[in-house]
C-alpha cells in the first residue's frame, strides 16, 4: 500500500517514518477518518440560517433558552435538536458525561438530524445551552479492551527489536559496497531508525549499480530485497522492483501481468482497511492481521501505533462541545487531541476533515445567558467601547511558559501601534489588583488556577480569558471559583475556558484571536475557531457566535495584521460530510509534548 512501501525521490528511495502513527503528543498520527469533497462557503461572515442550537430535552431551560436565542437573532425554524440525557439536580449537578454514552446520545441523535432535514452540508455552527454536559470524562476500557492493549504493547515491543535488525541488516550491505560507509545517526528512535534504513538503501543501491553484474552483485541485491520485503511487504517491493532504479539490478524484470495482480491486491486490502470502523475492537484486530501478513515490519508498526491511541485511557477526557465539532470525521483516536482543521494555519491544506464550529450559550445562571444574549445583540449595533487590559507575566520568550507571554505582549504592541485603543499592559508576574483597571473591553491574562481575581471592571459587551487549567471544571457549583464562572458573573459575554489540563498550546495566541476580533470582520465563532489550535481537546467557548463587537467601529483593519494572520480571512474550508468515507490515514502538523497550563 502507498503509505507503507518505499518511495522514490530522485534516483534514490525513501522509507516513511514513523511519524504517521505515533502518539499525538510528539508526532504526526495515522488516523483512519472519514474524507469527503472540499467546497468554500462564505469567508465574511457566519448568518443565522448556518447555526443549530442543541438542547437536553429533559433540561426545560436549556430548550426555553434556545428558543430565546432563536428568536432574538432570527435561527430558522426547525433548527432545534433535542437531546436525550438524565435530568441534573439543581443542587448538584453533573457537569460531566460518561466517555461511552457521548456517541450514542449525542454524536448520533445531532448528525442523524442534520441529515434528516438537508442540514449536513449548509449547517457549520452547533451551539449548545446549559443542560448538556460541560465535559466528557476519561474512557473506561472493558476488560476486552484491556486485553487488546496488552497485545498492542507486546507486538510493539517484538517489532522494535525486528526493525533495529533490519537497519542493521541494510547498513550491512552499504559498507559491503562502499566500505567508507558511516551513519552519522546512530539513534535507536523510530523515526530515526526509518531515516537509518532510507541513507543505506540508497548507499547500497547506488553501490551496487556500480558493480559489474556478477555473483557477488546478485547475492548483495537478494539480500536486500528480502529486507525490503520484511520491511515494507510483498506487493510494495514488486512495485519497487518494477521501478528504473530497480530494474537495473533485477535479474528478470517485472512483467505487466505481475504489476497489475500486485496493484490489485493492494487495491483489495486498501478497499478491506478502509471498511474497517476502528471504534470496533474485532475490526482493529483484523486491521492489524493484515497489516503483519501484507505491511511488513514498518506497516506493522504504523497500525499498531495508530491503534494504541485507541485503547489508551489515559487524557481521554475531552469538552464535549470540542468533540461535537468533529461528528462527521468517522472514527478517530480519543488520547489527547487533533489539530483543528478550520485554525487558519491549517484550512488550506489537504484533506482538511469536515469539522463544525462549536460554541456554547451557558452561565452560572439562566438570567446570564439570557443577558449575554441581549447584550450582544445591543453591543453590536452600537459598538463595543473601552481600554484593552492585559496581564501578562514578565517571561522571555526563551522560557515555555514565554512562549504564550509574547503572544499577550505582540497583542500589546499592535494595538498601540495600529489603534486608538488605550491599553493596559502589566507586564510583571503579579496579576492585576482586585478592581484596579476601569473601562475594559477586552482582557486577557493569566495565571491564578481556579482562583477567579476581579481585577477589571468591565463594559457591556466585554469579551476576555484567563489562561490556567481546569477554569471551566464547572458552572453551576455554588462554591466555583474558576475564571470562566467569575468572568460571567462579572458581565464578560465571551469567554473561554478548559474542562481539565489542556496543556499551554491548546489556547488561541491573543495575538491572533484578539487582533481578528477587532477587524469586526468575523463573528466571534470564526474569530474563535480561526484561532483555536485544537479539537478533540479541553477548551469550551462561551457566548454567542454571530456576537461582532467591532462591526459598526473596526478598529483593525485587515492590512494592519501580520501578513501570515491576514490569511484567516480567506474563505474557511468546509466539507461534504455525505461524500463515501474512507480510513485512508490523513496527517496533521507534528507537535512536542508543550508545557502545561501552569
């Protein structure tokens, strides 16, 4: 198969690494998702008719809210979809879900209604209303499950050895035909492995068409074909040999009859993995089957790599409105988190996967949902006004909590440079002082976890978020603390927060979410989903998607951004969700374990 044989890259070959199935934290994962067609909708801006609210039905105030909101900003009729979930008790409410009721009760019910009524491909915002659970807890395996994990990590443990041997076996042969032959890397990671093998295959291949065509040439060459065959699989070395570079060392040449019975075997077991649904354990077990009878050692390891992520538990927990965005991806590995394929930094690639904007319309009581309702709509005819205050924490960009901190101090910049906008940068680690910054409509800051300080006195219309972990653990708790629950309560009518750890990266820069904010180009759902990094992940928004504080005074223009940031204004990629699905893996940008939120 094309993801698991060597490729050519000039006269040479080139293994694939690792990096298309390793775990989500350090590396690029192979995922088997659903693809579908790439058509453009509007870039400026969200219209009521692209939303659908989702409620609990057994939660009264979660439809009452909806139709509220429906009303004040013009939703369609029949735009309401109900849910099925237990009734909270007002005295304690449960603000989490478990991991394994979140398909069936909620993933399923919204996308078999957005079909049934001809929304899936002109719908792209769902907002959910209190009563639907803020998160999703961490997995519980079955003790199947637990088993299948146990397998996974013994066939990794015996096919690392295998791959060691054949870099070995393959370096070998490169010295035998060019006895100057030294790797400079001698690393025993995978990747890096894959890369050892790629350099002395290319060596012994270029060596051995040096070599006049005698005993010694065609043993080397059996030789490495063999490694070829347990590295990459039968059907992907015949392609290799069917190839120039190849079929001058052959000693009889491919014929077209062999090509096409190896490229239809391979179209076959494309056509049998690509069926399977990788949610279902007997279906991984038969991917993996295949993968050790046809993939050789290097597909082997990329399936089971990808399939570990499907029966890990640990930083499986997730905000549930972060994973509703991702309803017509088909399966797809839970442990920590995907790239959002709407963050301007990625929407103009490739089988970008069909994701909808999610935002929520929730408080720590209905009469504030209610009033961020209202305000928003007042705000945005009149315009937002007031100073922008920002709390940053002092760090150079060298340190990794720096990293966010510059992010605060660019948005600083831009904004005394390019705006009237008064500003308010403390730039020391001591977080603003209980009520000591008047007029702000904008805000960011950090760090103070789980310990909301009112430190900003803010307008109407006021939109503004903390960064530290856990901030949105919950709402409705009487003893809550937390900087979402504070920010509402103090009149912010657009926040955001995490359900758990999200790790620092997982936040919109400010220096891209606010400077898109004060276009006035975009609603806040574009703003916030253009400049969030991460879906399948903790952070929640809150507050009214079609909100545009800045639409009738923009206080940016586009050409005042960043060169790069002017990009999140071309036209946001959407996907036909109806399209045939396959499991063919797809990758996203690689990215290091990053700090956590501190």
């Amino acid at each position: 198969m094309m993801f698991f044989d060597l490729r050519t890259r000039g006269h040479g070959v080139t293994l694939p690494t690792m990096r298309a199935a390793r775990v989500r934290s350090r590396v690029v994962i192979a995922r088997m998702l659903a693809f579908a067609a790439l058509v453009a909708s509007p870039a400026l801006a969200m219209e009521p008719n692209q939303i659908v609210l989702v409620v609990n039905n057994n939660v009264p105030a979660s439809r009452e809210l909806a139709e509220f909101y429906a009303r004040t900003r013009g939703i369609p009729d029949g735009r309401i979809i109900e849910v099925s979930l237990p009734a909270p008790d007002p005295a304690n409410p449960p603000e989490g879900m478990p991991f394994a009721q979140f398909d069936g009760s909620v993933a399923t019910p919204v996308r078999e209604f957005l079909r049934k009524n001809a929304l899936d491909t002109r719908v792209t915002c769902l907002v959910t209303f209190w009563g639907m659970p803020l998160r999703i807890d961490r997995k519980v395996n079955t003790p199947a499950e637990n088993e299948e994990a146990e397998t996974v990590t013994r066939d990794l443990a015996r096919l690392r050895p295998a791959l060691e041997a054949e870099a070995s076996e393959v370096e070998s042969i490169a010295r035998r035909v060019k006895p100057s032959f030294a790797q400079a890397n001698q690393s025993k990671d995978l990747d890096q492995l894959a890369q050892r093998i790629d350099v002395a295959i290319n060596v012994s291949v270029a060596g051995l068409l040096s070599l006049p065509n005698g005993p010694e040439r065609r043993t080397m060459f059996a030789e490495l074909i063999g490694s070829l065959e347990r590295l990459t699989g039968g059907s992907a070395t015949v392609e290799r040999l069917a190839t120039p570079t190849f079929a001058a060392l052959v000693a009889r040449p491919i014929t077209s009859p062999e090509l096409t019975a190896t490229r239809e075997k391979e179209a076959n077991l494309r056509k049998t993995m690509s069926a399977a649904n990788l949610n279902r354990r007997e279906d991984r077990e038969r991917v993996r089957k295949l993968s050790q009878s046809e993939l050789g050692i290097i597909g082997s390891l990329q399936i089971l790599l990808a399939q570990q992520t499907f029966v890990e538990t640990k930083e499986t927990e997730s905000a549930l409105d972060s994973e509703l965005a991702l309803i017509w991806w088909g399966p797809y590995p839970r442990f920590r988190w995907q790239g959002n394929p709407l963050n301007w930094r990625l929407a103009s690639a490739k089988n970008t996967m069909p994701t909808l904007m999610v935002m929520r319309l929730d408080a720590p009581s209905d009469q504030i949902v209610r009033d961020i309702i209202t305000t928003s709509v007042e705000v945005e005819k009149r315009g937002l006004t007031g100073q922008l205050a920002l709390d940053a924490r002092g760090k150079p960009p060298s340190d990794p909590y720096g990293v966010y901190d510059q992010t605060i101090r660019n948005l600083a910049r831009l904004a005394q440079a390019r705006t009237k906008l008064r500003v308010t940068l403390d730039n020391k680690e001591e977080l603003f002082a209980p009520g000591s910054v008047d007029d702000v409509a904008i805000y960011c800051g950090w760090y103070s976890l789980r310990n909301y300080v009112p430190g900003c006195h803010f307008n109407r219309g006021a939109v503004g978020f903390h960064i530290a972990s856990s901030e949105l653990v919950s709402l409705r708790s009487p003893h809550e603390r937390g900087w979402v629950h504070g920010l509402l309560q103090d009149g912010v009518v657009g926040t955001l927060g995490p359900v758990a750890e999200p790790y620092l990266h997982s936040f919109p820069p400010a220096d891209e979410f606010f400077p898109l904010l004060l276009t006035g180009k975009l609603t806040m759902a574009e703003v916030y989903w253009r400049s969030n990094p991460l879906v399948s992940w903790m952070n929640t928004f809150i507050g009214d998607p079609l909100y545009t504080p800045y639409k009738v005074n923009p206080l940016l223009a586009v050409k005042d951004l960043p060169d790069q940031l002017q990009m999140a204004f071309q036209p946001m990629p959407t996907l036909n969700p109806s399209t045939q699905p396959t499991n063919e893996p797809t990758t996203m940008p690689e990215t290091e374990t990053p700090p956590r939120a501190p």
